[in-house]
C-alpha cells in the first residue's frame, strides 16, 4: 500500500497481480486507479513495455521469480526488502508536494534513512510546497520578462529569500505574486516606486531597506523634511529631483505657504514626475519625512502609479510622532495612564467643522498633533472647551530627533505662549496627554538618586 499511494498519486498505469487482495487496493480499484488481475504471478506479465515492475511479498522465490523475469525483458524491478534483487530503490521520502525530498542509504539502512529524513523534515517548512506553486504561477511571466538565464537565477534566487516567499508560505498566493512581480519590475528594467520612510530627522533613523533602496535608486525623489544627509548614500549617477513643497529645511516657516500653489496641485506635480521616471524604467526612490503612510500623501502616491501598473514598494519610517517622543523621552502609551493614541493633524483639528472634539478630549488617551504649530492657540482652547483639564500637561516637540531640536514643556493653559516666546517656527509636532509629564517625573527620580548617592 506504501508503494501504490505514491505510484497512484504520480498517476502512473498500475496493474496489481495477486491471488487475493486488500481491501484497501479494492478500493483504489473501484475508483479507477488502478486494475487487478486475481492471479498468482506468472514471467509472462512481465513486458518490455512496463517502466517499473514491483515485487511486495512474503513469499521468497516469488521476489526472486519477478526480479528475474524483469532483468530478463530490461525493466526496472524493485523487491521490497530483498535489495540484492532490485535495480531500483524507493527512498525515505520527505513530502512537501510538489517538493519531495528523497534520502537513501543505497539498501544499507532503512532506518537511517528514516532518521535522517525526521532530522530533514523539522528543517523544512510544512508550506514549503507553496513556493514551488508560486514558481510555477510565475514561470512564463518570468521567460518573457527575464529572458537572459542569468537575470531569471538570480530573480528565483532572490525571491525564494524574500517577502514574496513568505508571503506564499504563509498561504497569501496573490499577495506573493504582487511582491514577486515587483521584484520583477525592478530587475526587468520596467521602471518601479520605492516609497522609503527616511524619519523624522536623525539620519540614523532609518531602516537598513530604505538605506539599501537609496543606494540602488536611478532617481532620487525628495522634500525637505528627509535629511539631505541620506542623499550622501545615493550612487554617484543618482538623478536627484527635489521636490520640496517649502524649500529647504532651514527655511522652513510652518503657516508661510501663501505664495505656492495649492498643497493638490503640488501633490499632483509630484504623482506624474514619479510615475514619468517610472514609465522610463527607472527605479524612483521616493523619500519621505518620517513614515510615508502618516500624514506623509503616500498613499496617493500609491494609487497614482497603481492607475498606471507600476510596482509599487513601501519601506516603513519611523513617524514624527514616534521618534519625537522617544527621544524626549514620552511613552505615548502608559499603564493606568494612557490607553491609546490618536495622531491628528493641526489643518483638520484647526479648520474642521467635523471634529470631534469630545473625542479628542478623552482622558487615558494621547493625543499628537502634527502640524499644528500654527493652530496651536485654537487648538489648546478647544481641548480644555470640551473638557480636558487645563492643567493637562502638554509639549511641542520642534525638530525633533536632529541636533537643533527645541522641546516647550507645558500645560495647555500654557504652552501656546511658551511657544510664541521662544520663537518656535521649525516643523513640530504637539503630544498632549498626562504622558507628557513623564519627562520632568524621570528627571525629578534621577535627581532624588543622585542625592541619595551623594549622602
Ligand atoms: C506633512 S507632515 C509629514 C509627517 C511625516 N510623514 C511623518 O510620518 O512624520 C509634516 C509634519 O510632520 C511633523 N514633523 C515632521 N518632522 C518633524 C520633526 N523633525 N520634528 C517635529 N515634527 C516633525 C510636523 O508636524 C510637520 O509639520
């Protein structure tokens, strides 16, 4: 029966000859897999014609009688457990369908064999067969796509390491097609997008990906919240295109956009310059502030190049939000003190009839406002409106995460005056929420040990 699973499953033609037979076999029979002859064996059924001729047996003379009669007409012949007779062995097999592993002690040892394949089956993921699926949903793709046999090694090399593999391991068939294809994109010289997180500053806040995607991008899309320290990392041929919607970073003044076009207009300037590089087949790396997701129009971005068929990559950033308020030190969440957090933009929170101010007031919560410099009066007065206390402290983080960083620790009685006198005008972002008060709660601990030290 052993042997039948594997042959009826390889759908080979199989005739069993027995003078009786299990009930088992009977059944395989019934669903027309296989055909029984109700006979003892005889030379004669054994034909040149036949690819494989098996003898399974307790009876001696009769493995010794078909491994005969099968030398004789030249067909393979395997008796089981007499491998002196056989000119052919079934191996241990490890089954990850379509990939089968075969490990074999050349009749010297079943059981090793056995062993080994257990030591191999750990080793191996239960989906392993997914990727042979993915392979084979991608092959012609790939032929026509990849026609030098270099590019289509190294791609499948490439693939069965990355994001796609795991994707189709973990049963997400179309989502590692989508990956895959990407990859495809970028070797096949159809042009692609990297939209890359580059963090809110600090160079040293990206990813290792994003890193690796500005060093193999043909163009290099940025604005004036990424650190032009990135751009140090690009190949020397790299088309750098800037396009910065307030100018350079220093220039920055948060509410002095009057004279430029409208923030759509721009973003839709920046749609076709990505997707003209795109379409020349160039790899466009796009750089972005913090994470591109929040805040940051990735997403039309996205769907832009997605209108047009363009592979699409996103690497994460670290968001404004998180790396400010880690490096001043602020858990945005905190057991028995705050249960979530809400990112929100000072534009919406400023001008938006809709808000939902009451919800924006709850307590245990964070609350981080980007862009809201401008705003940052109106926007204090409302939270303490819809009751929030106005002892509440609260911070403005300016350029955080870079060297010229300013933090305005504060209430929100107080913070908006805090900030207009010490002339705060850099990108910042607002925490508000009783985290905010962990910074001068840590300083105030650090203190305490210091004396107790001293004493
Ligand atoms: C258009 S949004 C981009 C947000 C970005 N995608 C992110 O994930 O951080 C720009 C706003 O992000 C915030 N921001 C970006 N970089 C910052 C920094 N270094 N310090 C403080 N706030 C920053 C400010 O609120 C700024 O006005």
């Amino acid at each position: 029966m052993r042997k039948l699973r594997w042959l009826v499953r390889a759908e080979a033609k199989i005739k069993v000859i027995a003078p009786e037979v299990d009930p088992e076999i009977q059944k395989l029979r019934d669903a027309g897999k296989l055909t029984i002859e109700k006979s003892l064996f005889y030379s004669e059924a054994v034909t040149a014609s036949l690819a494989l001729v098996i003898s399974a047996t307790n009876a001696t003379n009769v493995s010794e009688e078909v491994s005969a009669a099968a030398m004789e007409q030249g067909v393979l012949v395997n008796c089981v457990d007499r491998t002196e007779l056989c000119t052919v062995i079934f191996p241990a097999i490890i089954d990850r369908f379509p990939i089968l592993v075969a490990v074999s002690s050349m009749g010297r040892s079943p059981t090793l064999s056995r062993s080994v394949r257990g030591w191999i089956e750990l080793r191996l993921p239960k989906t392993l067969g997914q990727l042979a699926e993915l392979a084979g949903r991608l092959r012609s793709e790939v032929k026509i796509k990849l026609p030098s046999i270099d590019a289509r090694k190294a791609f499948w090399e490439e693939v069965f390491v990355s994001k796609a593999a795991d994707e189709a391991m973990y049963g997400s068939m179309d989502a590692a097609v989508v990956e895959a294809e990407k990859m495809m994109a970028s070797i096949s010289g159809d042009g692609s997008i990297v939209l890359v997180g580059a963090g809110p500053g600090d160079p040293e806040l990206i990813t290792l990906k994003g890193l690796r995607a500005i060093q193999s991008a043909d163009v290099l899309m940025y604005d004036k919240l990424a650190n032009p320290a990135l751009l140090e990392y690009a190949r020397r041929d790299v088309e750098l295109i800037d396009v910065g919607k307030k100018g350079p970073r220093e220039a920055v003044k948060e509410g002095s956009d009057a004279a430029r076009p409208s923030g759509t207009i721009l973003q839709q300037e920046i749609n076709q310059t990505l997707i003209n590089q795109a379409l020349k087949g160039k790899k466009v790396v796009r750089l972005k502030g913090g994470d591109s997701f929040i805040f940051g129009r990735g997403g039309e971005e996205l769907l832009a190049a997605a209108e047009q068929g363009i592979a699409v990559e996103i690497i994460p950033g670290i968001t404004a939000a998180m790396g400010g308020a880690s490096y001043a030190g602020i858990p945005l969440t905190h057991r028995h003190m705050s249960q979530s957090v809400r990112f929100v933009t000072g534009h919406s929170v400023e001008h938006g009839a809709n808000v939902d101010w009451l919800e924006l007031a709850k307590p245990e919560q964070t609350l981080v406002v980007y862009m809201g410099l401008v705003g940052i009066e109106k926007i204090l007065q409302r939270l303490v409106g819809a009751g929030l206390s106005s002892k509440t402290p609260a911070v403005l983080l300016e350029n955080t995460t870079l060297l010229n960083h300013r933090e305005v620790f504060g209430t929100l009685e107080d913070l908006a005056d805090k900030v207009r006198k010490e002339g705060i005008d850099g990108p910042s972002t607002i925490i508000v929420g009783e985290v905010a008060g962990i910074p001068a709660k840590v300083k105030e601990l650090y203190a305490l040990a210091r004396t107790s030290k001293d004493s």
